[in-house]
C-alpha cells in the first residue's frame, strides 16, 4: 500500500496548494477546466515559475489537477480521494502505552546516498547525507528500529542537532514541515541486524514501513522502520 499526503506548510509553493486548491473546491476552476499557465500564475503570485510547477506537481499528485505536455493543467474530472496522515511521535506513541520511553543511537556518520536511496529521495546517487540508525524503547525493550537517511541541503539545521539527545524522528516532526510524502507497508523477514536489534529472531515475520518526505528545497528524509513482532499501525483520515 502506497499512501501520499501533503500537510500545511509555510512555503511560498505550499502557500499556492491552498489557494488552488480552494478555487477547486469552491469551483471557481471546475472539473476539465483548464488553469492559467505556469507564467500567469507566477506573476499572480509573486513567485518565480519553478514555485508554481512544484505547487501544481503536489496538487497533480493528489489526483486534483492532471498535467499534459503541451495540453496544459486541467483540474481533473472525478477525482480521486487520497489518503492523508499524519507522521507519529514515537516518543508519545510509547508512553501513550503506559511505557517509558528511550532511545539508543546505534550508527550515525555522513555517507553518499547509495543508488536505492539516492531513487527513492529522487537524488543524486552519492549526495551527501546524514545516515543514522536508532533503536526507539518502551521500559527498556526494543519497540522499533529506524534506519534513516537525513538530507543536510532540505533541512540545514540538521547539522547542529545532537541526535543522542533528541530522537530524529521527533526533531524533524517538530522543525522539518514536509509538503508531501511517500509511505509503504511491506512484511518482511527479520534480517540479521533487525533480529539483534529488536530482540528476536532472524527470519520473524516485521512489519515494515518506507516513508519519504520532502519540502520546497527537496527530500528531507528517507526512512525505513522496522517494527517489534505483533505491533500494529493506525491511520487518520
């Protein structure tokens, strides 16, 4: 299951999202109408082009407007719902179930993004990143292991962040508002190093999440959670 979403933001393109997005639901653009170009819309808003076409990327992605070549942007007819989330705190998760919580930061070390990385954040292959692995626990057992990779030129403030103190995942929820996302559920065989960090056994069916977020400056991270035996994720719609 892939699910993709977009929450508010303060960024020049997400603030062209909003708009456009609310003259699609007042139907001041009804569906197959044909928007004002990239150019027009520009100079509307103040921006340079490049802004527009990542506000009407998001919006295309959404499945609100449909993007041709040489045909324009239409506001598309019959559009599909999307599903939206939220991204949780662990920290909250944990204690929330009546657990204390913990972190460990087992590797953390700027490294080149390797081809599947570099694909899935749509980078260049070798662009340097900030690659942490951490292990999030309630009353001191593993609750779920995060293997992520954090890009530097999306969130700069990244640098100075002690990782040992706060979690990643709680500091970019916090500081890094993301336009979009790509999210994917799998089931897998606990690996090797997923098995000795969660305190199982190699080859124990995880769940396993893929979650992709970028802003107006690109990808911000890149995440893969591998989550204890038996847990299970909720979503809001």
């Amino acid at each position: 299951m892939t699910l993709k979403s977009g929450p508010p933001g303060n960024s020049k393109a997400q603030m062209i999202v909003e708009d456009v997005r609310r003259r699609i639901v007042d139907r001041e653009w009804q569906q197959g109408d044909r928007i004002p170009d990239e150019a027009e819309l520009a100079v509307e808003f103040g921006v340079a082009r490049a802004t527009v076409n990542k506000a009407l990327q998001i919006l295309a992605e959404e499945g609100l407007l449909d993007r041709k070549r040489r045909a324009g942007t239409h506001v598309t007819v019959n559009p599909a719902r999307k599903a939206t989330f939220t991204i949780p705190i662990v920290r909250e998760q944990v204690e929330s179930a009546g657990m204390a919580y913990s972190h460990r930061v087992v590797a953390q070390k700027r490294s080149p993004a390797p081809p599947e990385i570099a694909s899935r954040m749509r980078l260049p292959e070798g662009a340097p990143l900030i690659h942490l692995r951490t292990v999030h626990m309630g009353d001191d057992q593993p609750f779920q292991v995060e293997d992520r990779w954090i890009n530097p030129a999306a969130v700069p403030e990244v640098e100075s962040v002690d990782f040992r103190q706060v979690n990643a995942n709680e500091w970019l929820v916090r500081h890094a508002p993301y336009l979009r996302a790509d999210l994917t559920f799998s089931a897998e065989n606990a690996n090797a190093r997923d098995a000795r960090l969660l305190d199982t056994r190699q080859g124990h069916a995880l769940l396993i999440m893929q979650r992709t977020t970028w802003n107006d400056l690109g990808a911000i991270t890149s995440v893969r959670l591998s989550f204890y035996p038996g847990h299970m994720v909720t979503t809001d719609h």
